[in-house]
C-alpha cells in the first residue's frame, strides 16, 4: 500500500491543477479620445481653443489650406482589441478598432470613416506614440475639410 501512495499524491496534485482557476489574461485595451473637427479657409485665421492639443499640426501642411477650425464633437471610448467601435460623428460616421498596443508605448488603430451618405471615404491603419495625435481628412464641397483626430492611452 505504500507503494501506491506516491501515486495518489501525484494524481491529487494534478487534478487540483486542472480544477485550480486559470489566471485571467489580461485583456488588451486603450482609451481613446477622438476629436471631429471642420476646416475651412476664411479672412479671419480662427482655431476653437478645444483644438490646443492639435493646433501646431493644424497650421502644418496639409492642414495648412485652411485656416478655420472648428470642433464639431468630442467623443472618449474605451476600445477593446480587435473590437469595432462606433465613433459617433455630426457628420457620416466612424468605427474604431484596436490592433494592438506595440512595445508598451504605441498603439496601432484601424479608423474608418463614411460620409453622411454612408460611402466610406477613409480607412488607414497607424501606429502612433501614445498620447500622440493623428488626423484623418475628408475633402468636401467648397474647399472644405472634415477632420478626425485621435489619441489613445
């Protein structure tokens, strides 16, 4: 009978192995702030204050052809990996997706974006610096610009 006891121990240390809970992965996330903005060229050079994160872009090319902003809406989501999100917009809409957060300090976006008559005007994959800012642009009528900025954390 002592023979077969190592046995048992060995058998009662794996099944408390397999019936012992996994250690939850930690799910991959980033929040995200993404700023809808309007572009336009007017006598007046004129950039909304909310817009101070992106203002010294704004006066770079290409943004540089206009000369008006204006902040349409600001919207914070909290994006899950490989998870489509809708951005809500003022004008056509946009969904969000996490690719993957890069060496702990980047992040990697999918951003599409559609028109108000739901063409998709816009898709692009990018990896930016935390914190950073990135903007997407949509030419419309009359020189115009529709602009979507974001950041992630």
């Amino acid at each position: 009978m002592s023979e077969n006891r190592p046995w048992s121990v060995v058998f009662v240390a794996a099944a408390m192995c397999l019936a012992a809970p996994r250690a939850a992965r930690a799910e991959v996330t980033a929040d995200c702030e993404f700023l809808e903005i309007s572009a336009k060229t007017g006598d007046k050079a004129a950039i909304d204050a909310e817009l101070g994160p992106v203002e010294k872009k704004l006066k770079k090319a290409p943004f540089a052809t206009w000369n008006q902003f204006k902040l349409l809406s600001r919207s914070k989501k909290s994006l899950a990996k490989k998870k489509a999100e809708p951005i809500g917009l003022k004008i056509g809409s946009a969904t969000a997706t996490l690719i993957e957060i890069v060496d702990k300090s980047k992040v990697r976006l999918t951003i599409a974006i559609d028109d108000e008559k739901g063409k998709q005007v816009a898709t692009n994959t990018t990896t930016v610096d935390a914190g950073d800012y990135m903007i997407y642009v949509h030419p419309i009528a009359n020189n115009e610009g529709h602009l979507l900025s974001w950041t992630c954390r």
